[in-house]
C-alpha cells in the first residue's frame, strides 16, 4: 500500500464542527441540526484528480477546479460528500421534501409513538393570497384583519384536531388509526442523509423564489448555515453558478438579442412567431414562459418591449 494511503486521517471541518448538534430554528417550532458529514471542499478535489489523473496538473488550485466541475456539470466528485440532518418540519411542508427521491430518510413513527404535540402556526400577517399566474404558489398577502381571523381559527382547528385526537388514545384506538385526523400543519421529526451533489439539486430547486415560502425558509438555512460552513468553496461556486446565475435556452437567446438589438419591434415579432406571445383584442399576452423571460431580461437591465 502507498505510504500516502496508509496514514489517512478522517477530515475535519471545524467550522462545521462549532454546530454539530446544535439546532436552527424554522418557522414557529421547526428546526434543523447537523447530526454528521462526511469530506469536505478536499474530499471534491481529491475525488476529481483520481478521475482526472494527470490532466489536473494544469489546473493549479482547489477553487479553480472546484469552479470547473461545478460550472461543467461533472457531479459525481460531490458525490463524495455526504451531510446527515436532523429535522423538525410541517408535514405538508414534509410531503414537498419526501419528494427528493434521492436522500437516506428516518421518520418519527405516528404508529409507535404518540404525534408530536406541536403545529405550524401562521401569524396574522403571514397568510398568502393564491397565485394567479403560478397557479400552484401565492402571490400577495391577505389583509391583516382577515388575518387575524383567520389565525383564531387556525388555533381552534388545531386544539379540537389534538384533543380528538387525545381522547382517541385515551380510550384504546390504536396509534395507527387515531392520527388519521391530524392536521397537515402537525410536526414531524426524521433524520435525512444526502450527498452534496444531490443536496445541490435539492437547494437549487427549494431556495428559487417560487418554492412555497415554508420549505425556502429551510433550504435557505441549510445553505447558509451548514454548506456554507462545510464546503465553502462549492457554496460560492453553487450560488455563482446557480442560484443567481442565469441559464438560457436558445429561444431566449434569440429574444434577448432581438431586445438588445435596438429595434424593439424584431422583438415583439419574434416573441408572436415562437408562439410566447399572443394577441387578442385588449392587447398583448404573454405566456408564463415569456413572463420567465421578463424576469431575466429584467435581471439584465433589458426592458421587454411588449410591456407598456
């Protein structure tokens, strides 16, 4: 065996070691907390230069090759690394996460253990208006008022929900079926074991601005406080990258060149033949998918000529 195998050591992040244990609060009674890692932004490189070999020579540091493999979509070194979570979450904030297929998952059993006595609360002025165009998220916020109304009787819905719920354990029914009237706003706990690559992916998709607000609010501390302390040089490069990058199809390629052109009207002709925008009798009306765009062109400095 080589001499430089024969004397490995387990790497250590200490920065990611101050918070081992220790839990982020969420919402009003959710958290999460590192429970374990394993490799770091090292673990990346060494993991690349096995698979590379030689060719890496060329590439004389670390964040110059971890940029490389992030920018060039070469996943498997991040794979390296792993990252297990304990979590305290609402349960139809919890049927979003299940979701990714692609994590070793534990959960707190309703059938051998009594539910978790605690709820997701919403305060007067957090409750959220129905999207129009995003038909699946909220846009806007109900007045304060209705709010508060609608806070009591999200408090009154709870506490019936739990002391049913009480009285059918009290008189004998089975765990199993007692819960069955649980609120979806109820808690769950599980510890949830992913590899970086995969945990990249779960952020990426849960810190976009149109994920429901719950599951941001977690995915934005999981990178903010665990990545970014674990694999700091990835995180640069994955919000680089990624979550304030901006990636383009060729359709929007073409649109975005036709608005920079200077003749906003090339832009306007193109979005109608692409069939992003059409026209009826009270004017123009983009597609959902040119409304992306907008928000790119937006993010560009560029204004769309078809909004007036």
């Amino acid at each position: 065996m080589p001499d430089e195998l024969s004397h490995l050591e387990r790497v250590y992040v200490p920065a990611l070691d101050e918070i081992l244990g220790k839990p982020f609060k969420v919402l009003n009674d959710g958290f999460i907390r590192v429970i374990d890692y394993m490799g770091s932004d090292e673990s990346i490189v060494q993991a690349a230069r096995v698979s590379y070999g030689k060719g890496t020579k060329k590439i004389k540091r670390d964040r110059e090759l971890i940029r490389y493999l992030l920018r060039h979509r070469h996943t498997s070194p991040f794979e390296m690394c792993e990252l297990k979570l304990h979590l305290r979450v609402p349960m139809d904030c919890w049927r979003q996460w299940i979701r990714h297929r692609t994590a070793n998952v534990n959960e707190y059993s309703t059938r051998y253990s009594e539910a978790i006595d605690s709820a997701q609360t919403t305060a007067p002025e957090a409750w959220r208006q129905q999207g129009v165009l995003n038909r699946q998220g909220s846009a806007g916020l109900i007045d304060h008022d209705r709010g508060s109304e609608l806070s009591l009787r999200e408090a009154e819905l709870q506490d019936l929900a739990r002391q049913i719920y009480q009285e059918r354990l009290n008189a004998g029914v089975a765990r199993e079926q007692a819960r069955k009237d649980l609120p979806l706003s109820t808690y769950t706990e599980a510890y949830w074991k992913i590899d970086l690559h995969n945990l990249l992916h779960f952020l990426e998709l849960r810190m976009d601005l149109l994920a429901q607000e719950e599951i941001r609010s977690y995915a934005n501390l999981i990178g903010s406080e665990v990545v970014s302390r674990w694999c700091p040089v990835t995180w640069e490069a994955f919000l680089d990258y990624h979550h304030r990058g901006l990636a383009l199809s060729e359709m929007e390629i073409r649109i975005i060149q036709a608005c920079a052109s200077g003749d906003p009207k090339q832009a306007v002709d193109l979005a109608l033949e692409l069939d992003l925008l059409r026209r009826d009798e009270n004017g123009f009306k983009p597609t959902l998918e040119l409304r992306e765009i907008e928000a790119k062109l937006e993010a560009l400095g560029i204004k769309a000529p078809w909004i007036e």
